[in-house]
C-alpha cells in the first residue's frame, strides 16, 4: 500500500473542497439578471476563434449588421472584433483564454463566438482546457440553451444544459493516485442544479409550454445526479400548470430517436456531460451540428456560438471559404432574440429554415462542389429581405 500516494491525493481532494465551497458562497452572492433595454449601446464582441472560425464569423457578422442596421446607425448597438483566441496564441501563454482578451471580453454584454480548438493526446500543443470551458466558468455562464426543431416530424425540443458544473468543471483536475489508479470529480451543488432547473420551467411557463422533462444517471449517480433529480421535483411543486418527468440518460438517448415518443418532449434539463451528448444527438434530426447553434446564458454576461468544433482540416486544405456558417447564424439569432429584438429572430430563424432545409437553392458541401460561406449569406440576406417570408416558409412547415 502507497501511504505517501494515499496522503498526496488526500491533500490534494481537500484543495478541491475548498475551491468548490468557495464558489458556493459566490453562486449564493450572484448579481441580478442584466436589462438590456436599458443599456446603449449594447455591446456584441465578435469572435472568430481559429480554424473555419474566423470564416464563418465574419460571415454571421454580416448578417447580423444587416439584420440590425439601424439599431446601430442610431448607437442602439455596438459590434467589436476581439482577436487572439486562436490555439496558437493560447498555447504561446499556456492559457485557455489570455487575460488580455478576456478583459476585452469582459467589456462586451454579449458574445457571437467562433469554434476554438481544444487541445487532444497527440496534438502539438499543450494541455490547456477547453476555452469554453473557461469562458462559462469565467463569465458564469450557466446556461448552455440550444433549440432543435423539425416541424415535419413534430420535433421541437428546447434543451437547457447546466453549463458550470457536473463532469467539465473538473476535466482538468482529476489525479493520478498511483500509475495504477485514477480519478475525475463530478460536482453539482444546490445553487447551480436549481438556478438551471428553474430557467427550464421559466421558459416552459413563458412560452406556454406544458411538460419539462428532467434528465440524469440517479439511478446509478446517486448522490450527484440524485440531488439534480431531487431538486428538480422540488421546483417543479412551484409550476402545477407543468407537468414534470424524468428519464436517465441512457435510455433518452433511445427515445429521441423513437418516433412515437421523441414527440412528446419539449422543454429538456440536464447537467453537463448528459447534455453534450443528447444535444449532438438532436442536432442530427435539423441536418447535423453545422446547423445548430447554441446560446450560454447568464445573469450578467451571454455567449452565443456554433456546436461544432474548428475543422483545421478544411483550413489545411483550402477549404475554408466553403465552411457552413449556418450554426454561427442560428446563435445569431438566439443572440438577437436575447438583446429583445424577437421578431427579426424569427425572421432570420425562418430564412434559415427556407434556404437550408426546403427550397435549396444553394448547398454547402464543404468543398468547390458547393457554395461558399459568402454566397450563403448572401442567399441568406436575399431571403431575408422577401416581405413573403412568412408564407415561404409556412408552405413548408404545414
């Protein structure tokens, strides 16, 4: 028996308690949600990432100045370019997000992001964590909010994954005991399981919705998972009008793709790792991640972004111009919905819907088969500008 090891990995399991009881306290201290209608201008920090990133950005930039022209001829909004979140710049400081930028991002109100590359055995680079991860963490950004719907086959699933706890908030902190042995941590507390919980059935109530289903391992997590279950149901007393279910993991990952039940869901609360799985799992049902987006919410700061990762392949081999920007436009919208301009997100999520899902009038292949990201968007605005918009797109959908 290695005792030394024994007391080390005491030592260091003791450091972790101290660090997550600390942020309890600041998760019971946290700020009121931000009122954007009472800010000019709001500010949006564009950020390209690396990889197709900086292409598809600068194509969902200019959709988004389209759609919000005049909020900023008349100073409503703001656009700023923050730059060096590329995987280079972060390997060159050993950090997931250098301090400078993210002082720069610190000065926006919300954030349209690009795909960043995450660093993997047999990468060039060295083990920094996940800048997404950083940034929910640094930004307490909670909320990981990501729509998918396929009116034909009556699909329309509002996801909420809790965005700062669960498995990823400890990725990079497990311990090799001995060479023998290894451990990760799973943390959820009370503050971050209801604060989640709770904008789930908010959205629910708002929208008219009527079921929220709770997802989670308890069965076999039991203390972890168990307590995202427990207090699940204990909020769920607060909103009698809406019925409350939950199902593990494992088996939802069945029932999405059962036509007779995957209907049946609507509003979807589940901590983090369950949560990346299932949302990639339902992105495929709209035509894969390069067409979903996603929005990370919190009280103060918001960062909305593609679902996918960073392709450096397509860049190495001159692809880039031909990346879909679909997924970046899609969190544009949900940005725009954000910031309280609701209907020109509905108008750019049903352009969306025309130009990629029906009349196809361009497809993006990735390659010179296909359009490229800037003809998309010029497609995009094209539709966008159609006063019959609305009848396009209801004539397919009913």
């Amino acid at each position: 028996m290695d005792y030394t090891a024994i007391e080390k990995a005491k030592e260091y399991f003791g450091q972790i308690v101290e660090e997550q009881l600390k942020r309890v306290e600041e998760l019971k201290n946290a700020q009121d949600w931000i009122d954007y209608s009472q800010l000019k201008p709001i500010i949006v920090g564009i950020i390209g990432g690396d990889g197709i990133g900086p292409h598809i950005a600068a194509e969902s930039r200019r959709v988004l100045e389209f759609i919000l022209q005049e909020e900023v001829k008349n100073g409503k909004v703001e656009f700023r370019d923050i730059e060096g979140l590329t995987i280079e710049n972060r390997a060159e400081q050993n950090k997931s997000i250098p301090d400078d930028i993210l002082e720069e991002i610190k000065k926006c109100h919300v954030i349209l992001k690009g795909p960043t590359t995450t660093p993997r055995r047999g990468d060039p680079w060295p083990n920094i964590e996940s800048c997404n991860v950083s940034m929910r963490r640094y930004l307490d950004l909670f909320a990981n909010v990501r729509p998918v719907k396929v009116p034909k086959e009556g699909i329309d699933w509002m996801f909420f994954r809790e965005n700062t706890e669960g498995a990823y908030i400890m990725g990079s902190k497990g311990i090799n005991v001995t060479d023998d042995l290894a451990f990760d941590f799973k943390v959820i507390t009370s503050q971050g399981a209801e604060r989640i919980i709770r904008l789930a059935f908010e959205y629910a109530k708002k929208n008219n919705i009527n079921k929220v289903t709770i997802v989670t391992k308890a069965n076999v997590i039991k203390t972890s998972d168990g307590k995202f279950l427990d207090i699940g149901y204990k909020i769920a007393k607060e909103y009698p009008g809406i019925e409350c279910d939950d199902w593990y993991i494992d088996i939802m990952t069945a029932k999405l793709v059962d036509p007779k039940r995957r209907t049946q869901f609507k509003v979807i609360v589940l901590p983090n790792l369950y949560g990346d799985i299932l949302t990639d799992e339902a992105a495929e049902f709209q035509g894969g991640v390069g067409t979903a987006g996603s929005a990370n919410i919190g009280k103060r700061y918001a960062m909305f972004e593609a679902i996918h990762g960073s392709a450096p392949r397509m860049v190495r081999e001159g692809r880039a111009q031909y990346a879909d920007p679909c997924s970046m436009i899609r969190a544009a919208a949900m940005l725009v919905n954000h910031i309280g301009y609701s209907k020109r997100a509905k108008n750019l999520e049903m352009a969306l819907d025309v130009c990629g899902n029906y009349e196809k009038k361009l497809v993006i292949t990735g390659r010179s088969t296909g359009a490229t990201g800037a003809e998309y968007a010029d497609y995009l605005m094209e539709t966008l500008q159609d006063p019959k918009l609305k009848e396009r797109w209801e004539s397919y959908t009913k």
